[in-house]
C-alpha cells in the first residue's frame, strides 16, 4: 500500500471524528481506514471528551485498548449513538459491500443499532454499481458446501472459500466466510433478501439503506457525503 493511499484513509477516518460529541456512545467499526478514527477518538478521549464505543471485531477491540478508548457492550446498551465504518464498496445509493476483514456480521449488528452510521472510506471503493470486490458471504461451517452449491445455482459465478496461510478463515464467530462474485450487481437487496433464504447463510456482506454519510478521502482533501442531497 503506498503512503498516499494510506493519506487518503487518514484523512477519511480522522474527518469522521469531528461528528462525535461528547457523552456520545459510538459503534467502532473494522478496517484500515477506521483505525486512524480510533486512533483520533482516543486523541479526544484524552483531552477529557466522554465517549464509550462497541467494537465489530476483536481487532477493533485492540486498537480501542491500544488508544485508550473506553469499551462498553450490547449488555449494557442496545443503541447507539452513531457508528464509524469502512467499505470495500460504496455505490451512488450509498449501498456498500463490506466483510473483506472478516467482521461482516458483528459490524451489521453495531451499525443496524446505531441512530446514524458514517461510512469512511478512501476514493478507490467508491463505485457506480456494486460487485467487482465480490460479496462476502458469511456460512454455518457445517455443509457449506452444500450452502456454495445453492448460491452456484442461484446466479453465482464463482466462490471461493476464505482462507489465510494456507488455513480455512474463521470469522470471530467461528464461521467460514465464501467470497461469492456475481458479477455487477443491479439489484442489491433482492441479491441480499435472496442470499439470506439460503439455509446456512448466516449474514451477506451487502449493507443497504443503512449510511447517512460517506467520507471520502482524496489526494487533496476530504469530501463529506449525506444521503438525499
């Protein structure tokens, strides 16, 4: 990854930061770009500024302990103020695919309970229609093959089973994750509600009408993004 592209995500992430208030709790999303955001809030966090976060991942966890951001959970709360996520995709519609870390469906728990989600995201994943990246698919282990055949059968291209090192990917749900490519995608939510009907779908990595701002950033600067305008 080259230092500008890193620039762009620092910038994103940073600028999301300045819609946090203080007393605020606040859904911590996953990825490279949302770690400058969190490195950001635990900047604030020190100067005296109120705010607990629900972290998507035990990655997220980390970064959150690593700044000195105060944790709270699902226990404790059952809404949020706002959440902070990345994308690997985001279209016109602000519609997104996300799940490229891995954390799909514990970030569609935090986001679904938040009043407002903020998407951060370098220009790169902004798109005119949704698909190229792949839709992460997230499955019951037991008969995933099965659940792959179905998908196979329903339009999908091609899949592939997640893996690292060699190894088969464990979501921190302890699922596998199937990169399922369907080419570009005209209709999300009818692919999404389709998806889901499938025995052993957990969750998709397709995230529809849930942004309220998109924060792009770009070689010269940042631009901030709001649904209907």
């Amino acid at each position: 990854m080259t230092d500008q592209v890193e620039l762009r995500k620092k910038r994103a992430g940073e600028k999301a930061v300045e819609l946090i208030e203080d007393g605020m709790t606040i859904g911590l999303g996953s990825g490279s770009t949302v770690y400058w955001t969190i490195k950001k809030i635990g900047e604030l966090v020190n100067k005296g500024m109120k705010i607990k976060g629900v972290p998507s991942s035990i990655r997220t966890e980390g970064w959150a302990n690593q700044f000195g951001v105060p944790l709270t959970d699902f226990s404790q709360v059952t809404e949020l103020d706002l959440a902070i996520d990345g994308a690997d995709e985001v279209d016109p519609s602000f519609n997104l695919i996300k799940g490229g870390g891995g954390s799909l469906v514990r970030e569609k728990i935090v986001n679904a309970a938040s009043k407002k989600l903020i998407i951060v995201v370098d220009e790169s994943k902004v798109v005119n229609n949704l698909g190229e990246f792949g839709v992460p698919i997230e499955v019951v282990p037991f008969g995933w093959e099965v659940t792959a055949q179905r998908m196979l059968q329903m339009g999908c291209h091609s899949i592939q089973l997640r893996k690292r090192e060699n190894e088969i990917y464990l979501s921190n749900n302890g699922n596998y994750i199937l990169d399922c490519y369907f080419g570009l995608i005209e209709d999300a939510m009818n692919l999404h509600s389709q998806l889901k009907q499938i025995v052993g779908v957990v969750e998709t990595g397709l995230f529809i009408g849930m942004t309220d701002h998109v924060i792009v950033g770009k070689d010269n600067g940042v631009q901030v993004l709001r649904k209907n305008e």
